[in-house]
C-alpha cells in the first residue's frame, strides 16, 4: 500500500459531538468556508436528505487531507441511552471519524473549546489514543485571534493547490462571526452573574426568523444551564397560567428547582372558594420587596384562607410534607401536572384556565408569573453556596398573542420585583409596533443594554433586540 500524501487531498472535515456546544463547530464551519470555500469544508449538517450519512462521511474521510477534532467540555463524558460512554463504542460516528482518519494517515488537529482539556491516553478507547499526540490549539470562538490565525496558517501550509504569494506586510486576520456568534456570546455573557452578584436581565428579543437559533441555543445549553422552551404557537397552549406552568414543568438541567410557590399558587386557584384570599396573602408574600422565603408561614397564610372557607380539608398535611419538605424536588413536574390536569403532547386536556376571567383574570396571571420568578430566585439567585447562576426561557413565536401578554406582564413585573436569574430569549415572526423596540446593535452587548437602560429608565429599556 502507498503511504499516504496530504498534498493528494484538499478537503477539510470538522468532526464534532452533537450536545457538546456545537455551536463552536458551526463557528469553524463558517470562518473556514469564508476562507478556504465551501466546496473543500465537510460539515455534516450539509448533507442532502436521505443519504446514508454513514457512506457519506466514509466518502468525505477518503477526499480530505486535514480533519479538526473539534473537543468540548463534555466530548468525553457523553453517554448513550444506556449510560455507556459513546467514546466506548467502535460504531460511534465520531469515533469512526477520527479512527479513520487517524488510520489513514490524515493530518488531525484537536481544537479544544470552552476551556476543555485534552484527553489523556489512558482515557481514550483504543483507537482514539494516537490522538494525544497530535499538537492542537485552544479557541473560544471570538476571543481567540491569535490561536485561529495559528490554525488557518496551518491549513494554508497543508492543503493542497496553489497558494498566493506572501504578503510583504499582512493584515490581521479577520475575525469572521456569524449572527449566531454574537447571539450566543450575549447569551454566555448573561448566564454567569459578575462575582455572584444578582443583576437585572434584559428580554432579548430575536428580530427576524429565530427558531432555528432557539434550537442551537437549546442544544449548547445541554445539562449544565438550567433551561426550559416554550412555543406559545404550541396546541392546546390557551392560556397565560397554562404557560406559565407549562415553562415550569420543561424545566431541565442543572438543579431544576421545586416550584414551591408556584404549587401552592395552582392549589389556591383550584381550589374555588376562598381562593381570592388565599391568593391575595400569596401575592402579598411574592410581590414584597425583599426576597420572600417559602416557610411555614408562607404557607399556613394560605392554607388557613382555603380551610377557613371549607375548601381544603384532610389532604393539608400531605400538602405541607410536599411543599415544605427538601425531599421532594423528583416529584413536582408530576405533582404540578396532576394537580392542573395536564397531559403530555400525545393527549392534550382542557385548559382548566381558558375563561378569561378565571379566578381574577390579570391578577391571578400577575400572581401565578411572580411565583414562578420567585421560586426561581430562590433556586439560583439566592443560592446558600453565594455562587449565584442564571437559568435560560427560551421562546418561540412570541409574537403570538399570548406571548405577546407572557412577556408585557413579565416587564411590568420585573419593575417592581427584584432582579430575577431568568434569561429571556424570545423569537417571532415580527416586532409588534406597540412594543417601541429600541433600534438593535450590530453587536448587542449587556453592557450596552445596560448603558441605554439606565439611560432610557421606561418600560421600553427591558428589551434588548437582536437583529438576525
């Protein structure tokens, strides 16, 4: 067998783990695509449908002569539905990747993102171990100048074709960012609280056809950001409480909180008389203006209004184990749907709230979206540790009329309320003029929202939109 010459080849391929912040490999796609051309990059998301993905990507690792090992924090740790380490299975596509690659004699270079660490051999199935020796560069994509002009020189250096002369005196090389980069470094920015601290978040606001962005950002969120998606287009979706709950029960990732207050809030409504006291103390408790702690205080304020009025009788105790208790964060997407009758998407039950002048009308929808933002400052905002965390709404066709409702209520909340740790990101199919969107930055930062809010003080100073 001949060995194998890189200069034969010209094709780049970028390997990459779905789950595994995807969003850098989509980066690299771009920036190498502006550079090199969109014939000589292999991305997989550019595969017609129906091929047998497989067969392609044998047929793409025969043509390239470079192949990025794009690593992410999470690139060794991913497992499948059984909980195996896809990394452990030979059939895995990624593992096939690099394999092959490595086999054939294929020039690869490991990127590492987000802080990731190499691999050390030891950890690597066998197969993949030949990759610890290969040199790679570190990128964070758009922070990272220097280490992707050490890259793409390189790139210049192997690959095959004729190369332009030097340039005597070169101009640096530009950074090339596309719209989803600035998204979701804003996104990245808003996640983390400077030293802990609790501060004001905007709505971000997605101004063109965003669902395919919420989708990313969903996917690079993965376990480690606590985060929930909601389509206010969705079937069955009829009311504001009903969406409110909805966001509640699709909360996954890190430390998913209890919802202690929202629970409470769902019983008091359901429970017909007395509910307008018992959800008058509860407003009193999450619109005070220092941070409400769920006690048994809270609780008997509202409990003792439904019993008084004979609503609640045997079951109060059991309630109280439920809300009260430490224990119980497993149970409560359970309980919160038993206790609204709602089903899954396989059978959508009545909206038990549809009327609009349920239990209050705006009042109950006022009360029902301050516990939830109060359930949770209590889960990450006031964190015990001090280390303080946001978690991320993402929004879909929130120019719906309910959506539209969901985020004017949520702004005239967040004027009275303190700051809460929710990221909003909300894409529709347009603005709707009476919401007055500020003119959108073409690099849409917190510091600059925060610099026109402070600036502007009104109600329009909550968005911040971003032009896609």
């Amino acid at each position: 067998m001949q060995p194998f010459e890189a200069p034969a080849r010209e094709r780049i391929f970028i390997s990459y783990r779905h789950g595994d912040n995807a969003y850098a490999a989509r980066w690299l796609n771009v920036v190498l695509r502006e550079r090199f051309g969109a014939d000589r990059v292999f991305f997989d998301t550019g595969m017609d449908p129906g091929v047998n993905y497989v067969q392609e990507i044998e047929r793409e690792l025969e043509s390239c002569a470079v192949l990025l090992a794009v690593i992410g924090p999470q690139w060794m740790v991913i497992a499948d539905e059984l909980g195996q380490r896809r990394l452990e299975n030979p059939n895995d596509v990624v593992v096939r990747e690099i394999s092959t690659a490595l086999h054939n004699g294929v020039r690869v270079i490991p990127v590492l993102i987000d802080d990731a660490a190499m691999p050390k051999s030891a950890e690597l199935p066998t197969g993949l171990r030949p990759l610890t020796q290969h040199n790679g560069v570190v990128l964070n994509p758009g922070t990272s100048d220097s280490e992707l002009g050490r890259l793409l020189a390189a790139l210049d250096k192997h690959l095959a074709g004729p190369s332009a002369p030097p340039d005597p005196d070169p101009e640096p090389e530009p950074v090339v960012r596309s719209r989803y980069d600035l998204l979701h470094d804003l996104v990245q920015e808003c996640i983390t609280p400077p030293d802990g601290r609790v501060r004001e978040l905007p709505v971000i606001r997605l101004l063109g056809s965003g669902t395919e962005m919420l989708a990313y950002l969903a996917e690079d969120c993965g376990p480690s950001v606590p985060h929930t998606r909601l389509d206010f287009d969705a079937e069955g979706l009829t009311s504001l409480r009903r969406a409110v709950v909805e966001l509640a029960v699709r909360f996954g990732g890190r430390g998913s909180p209890q919802f202690r207050h929202l629970m409470l809030c769902i019983v008091a409504a359901g429970s017909g008389f007395g509910a307008g006291t018992a959800l008058s103390k509860l407003r009193n408790a999450v619109l005070a203006a220092e941070q409400p702690d769920f006690s048994r205080v809270t609780f008997d304020a509202v409990v003792g209004a439904l019993q008084a009025s004979g609503a609640l009788l045997n079951w109060s105790g059991v309630l109280a184990d439920a809300l009260l208790s430490g224990g119980e964060r497993a149970q409560w997407r359970r309980r919160l749907r038993a206790l609204t009758g709602f089903r899954d998407s396989a059978g959508v039950a009545p909206d038990p709230w549809a009327e609009p002048d349920a239990v209050g009308s705006r009042e109950f929808d006022e009360v029902l979206l301050a516990a939830f933002l109060t359930d949770l400052r209590q889960a990450y905002a006031g964190r015990r540790s001090g280390r303080a965390m946001n978690c991320v709404a993402l929004l879909d066709n929130a120019d719906a009329p309910l959506g539209e409702r969901f985020l004017d209520l949520l702004l005239d909340l967040r004027r009275g309320l303190p700051p809460d740790p929710l990221v909003v990101v909300a894409a529709g199919r347009q603005w709707q003029p009476p919401l007055d969107a500020p003119d959108a930055a073409d690099l849409p930062t917190l510091a600059g929202w925060e610099e026109h809010r402070s600036a502007a003080g009104d109600r329009g100073s909550g968005w911040l939109p971003v032009d896609l």
